[in-house]
C-alpha cells in the first residue's frame, strides 16, 4: 500500500476544500486503507458530536473583565511598544527603502555630465520637422555628416 493521507488532507477532504485531483487520490486511497478510513469516520464522529453539543456562551462580567484586563495591559506598557506596526511592516518598509535607493542610484549612474539628453534633442529634431526648418539636403546620411563636420570646425 501506498502512504496514508495525512490527518490534515483528510480534514480537508471532510471539510470539501480539496482540489479534483487530490479528492480523487483521497477517495480512492479511503476506499481501499481501512486505517485511513477509520480515521475519517472518527472525524465524521466527532463532528456530529460537536453538532450537537450546546454552545455556552461567556458569562457577560469575565467577558467584561477580560477586556477591562487587555486594556489595562495595553495602556501599561510604553507607548513605542503600544504604537508599533505589525511584523510584516518590516520587510514591506525595507524593501521599499531598497527599491527608492536603486531607483535613485540607477538615475544617478546613468545621468552624467558628459551625456546628452537624448528626449530634448529628439523633442528639438521633431519640431523643427514639423516646423519645416531641416534643409532636406541635411536629412541624408550625407548631409548629415557634413553638417556635423562643420560644426566640428566651428565649435573648435
Ligand atoms: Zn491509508
């Protein structure tokens, strides 16, 4: 015989929040392991008789005097303690710390003086596109290294 199926499957498997594949596996597994079997039917068992135990409610003075014990618990301890965040704030703030000094390192070692600001060069090229104040003769690889030749010579 295989494995059993663990008690918590088996839970599972009563409580109907298994997926198609593992309630087949569980059902052909209890139809064949009487061991596996026998501890479902004890869960049925003890469901029923939890089914039909009365449920008693707290007596409302301790409920009240339990409250009244938390707060008093609360409100004597240091306000740091009292006024921390959860525990899963901790890795959510460091990486988002760590996202925002990638970000910023990112930016600054990609920007340097040395380099052109290629979105204002093109934004300049478009409009003078459209504005029709390119010579078409400097739109051709040609015309274009020329031009860039010249200016070569006059900037020095
Ligand atoms: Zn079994």
């Amino acid at each position: 015989m295989k494995e059993h199926i663990d008690s918590e499957t088996l839970s599972a498997y009563l409580d109907g929040c298994l997926e198609t594949a593992q309630l087949d596996r569980v059902l052909n597994h209890i139809k064949v392991c009487v061991i596996c079997a026998g501890e479902v039917n004890a869960y049925v068992k003890v469901r029923s008789v939890l089914k039909r135990t009365a449920i008693k409610n707290m007596p409302l003075d301790l409920a009240a005097d339990l409250r009244l014990a938390a707060a008093k618990k609360f409100t004597e301890q240091p306000w740091w303690i009292q006024w921390r965040l959860p525990q899963y704030w901790v890795p959510a703030t460091g990486m988002a710390i760590s996202l925002l000094v990638w970000g910023w390192w990112m930016q600054k070692s990609f920007v340097s003086e040395d380099s052109i600001p290629l979105e204002t060069v093109l934004a300049a090229h478009h409009r003078y596109l459209d504005e029709g104040n390119l010579p078409v003769t400097d739109l051709t690889a040609d015309g274009f290294s020329a031009r860039l030749a010249s200016y070569e010579e006059t900037v020095e």
